[in-house]
C-alpha cells in the first residue's frame, strides 16, 4: 500500500487523504503515482485481473474526452520538466500522449487502443526511472 493512502475494508483509496503540494521530487513522485493510478487503473475487471481507469472512460466521448485525456496526460510532461528529466525524454513523453490522443481520436478503434495502451503508465515509468537515478532517496520500499 502506497503511504498516505488508507485501507477501508479490505479495498485501498485510489486517492490519497491529501497529496503534497511542493515541487520536490517526493511530492512530485506521489503525485505522478496517485494520477497514473486513477487514469490507467481504476478499475478492476470483475473475475480477471485487467483493469482501466479514467482515461478509457472519458476516451469514450468522441474527439472531446480524447483531447482531454490527452491535456491531463500532459500533465505527467510537466511534471517530468519540473523534476529535471531532459528535453529528448519529454519530448518522447508528449510522443506518446499525442499518439494516445491521435489514435484514440478514432471512433471505437481508438477506444479498443486506449484499453490497451497505457501512455499515462509508459510516462510514469520514464519518471520513476528518472526519479530513481537522479533523486533515489524518493524510493518507496513496499513491503
């Protein structure tokens, strides 16, 4: 279980009571976890282990929820720019959420792509390595 987040029952809050608001990379770190986990994850398919999130759902409205998947998405290149991560690694960040958003764009064939290709899990894996090489101490050991 991610720290700062509780156990009600035998289910774990997506959210955080509260996530921090500083630029170091800690904060940034809970932050970038606590999205990505609510766009790409959400959800858990009954009886299997595939899940989706936020990002599935609203990629359902045509052109519309696409595009404002695509601007939360961009959130995760900011933060990637406010930790330090080099320009090449987030303009391969803004590659995937345009590639996200360019073929998810397409009437229910984009919906089928976006079930399936997580650019808001790819990004965060850039971050995290980034995180860990350049900040290891924002680690988190689960245990």
């Amino acid at each position: 279980m991610a720290p700062g987040s509780h156990t009600i029952g035998t289910t774990t809050r997506l959210v955080p009571e509260s996530l921090p608001i500083g630029t170091d990379p800690r904060s940034v770190r809970r932050r970038v976890e606590t999205l990505e986990r609510l766009l790409e994850k959400a959800i858990t398919i009954p009886g299997t282990k595939q899940s989706f999130g936020f990002d599935a759902i609203i990629g359902l409205v045509p052109i519309a929820g696409d595009t404002i998947a695509a601007i939360i998405g961009l959130y995760l290149v900011w933060e990637g720019r406010n930790v330090g991560m080099s320009k090449w690694q987030l303009a391969r960040m803004t590659g995937t959420v345009g590639l996200d958003w360019l073929i998810g764009s397409i009437p229910l064939g984009g919906d089928i792509f976006d079930f399936f290709y997580r650019s808001n899990s790819r990004n965060l894996k850039r971050i995290r390595r980034h995180l860990d090489r350049h900040h290891p101490a924002t680690g988190i050991i689960e245990g």
